[in-house]
C-alpha cells in the first residue's frame, strides 16, 4: 500500500515548484514583483544586463511615478524607499557622492502593452549635480496576463541598449 501511495505522489513531488513570493492580480503587483525580483537576483536579471547591486547596499530607492502608488517597505533585507524624481533629486546626489558604493536608483515604466502582453523597463538611474540620468541600458520585463486565472505571470527579460 505505501509502494502505491508513494507511486502515485510521485509526480506531485517532482514537478512541485517553489511558492511564489508575490501574487499578481493587479498591475500594481506587477511593480511588487519587479521589486523582488531585483532583491532575490541582487540585481542580476539577466546574463547579459546586470543592474548590480553591491552586497553591502541595504538600501533601493524607485523613481515614484503616477501610476506607481505604493511599494513595500523592505523585501528580502533591502529597505525601499519611493522618492520623487524632483524634490529628492540633490538628496540622491549626495548621497551617491559621499558613498564609496553606488547608490542603486531605479526608475520602473510600463512600456508596452496589448492584449494580454505586458512590457515593463526598470532602468538604472545616476544622480547627477543638476538633474537624474538614465543609463545607457535597461531590463526588458515580460508579463502575460491569465485571462482565465485573472493574474499576471512573468515569462522573461532582455537586456536592451542604446
């Protein structure tokens, strides 16, 4: 009986995938989702475009934008912080000046979007003396959205330059 039991659980056991971190209902998720995909990967989405983050940075800060409401407060260890592109733009600046490491800001967009494709960018961002610059490269996120499960799911990235 147990040779039988077990037979039958094992494809259960061998094809289980681990719990997913963050469930994705609503497009806002999606944002939750980009943030800890970074923290689990330490900024390394891609084997081509790395966004790395150092190992002793316990900080991330995200460009706020309008439809980017809320973000959690830590993920995986990081404290993440929401700041506004331009009241914290010289705060940033010194920040990036006085700390032997970079400081890692990110700015996330929602580039594309039809039918139940999703494009997301998340671009590195440099704080300079007068205003923030956007790196010459940026992660391609790509989602699909489960009309018959009403959720999103990531499928890939890309590295993307100019």
């Amino acid at each position: 009986m147990r040779i039988l039991i077990a037979f039958l659980l094992l494809p259960i056991s061998v094809f289980a995938q681990p719990a997913k971190t963050v469930d994705m209902w609503l497009e806002p998720d999606v944002y939750k989702h980009m943030i800890h995909l970074i923290t689990e990967t330490k900024g390394k989405l891609n084997d081509t475009c790395s966004l790395a983050i150092s190992p002793i940075v316990k900080d991330i800060y995200i460009i706020k934008t309008e439809y980017m409401k809320s973000m959690p407060d830590s993920v995986n260890g990081y404290r993440i912080h929401l700041v506004d592109a331009d009241s914290s733009q010289k705060m940033l600046y010194t920040m990036q000046k006085e700390q032997q490491t970079p400081v890692p800001i990110f700015y996330f967009a929602k580039w594309y979007h039809y039918l139940e494709y999703y494009q997301y960018w998340i671009m590195p961002v440099t704080a300079k003396k007068k205003k923030l610059q956007y790196g010459n490269q940026a992660t391609k996120l790509f989602y699909f959205y489960r009309q018959d499960l009403s959720r999103f799911e990531f499928t890939k990235t890309e590295c993307i330059s100019w």
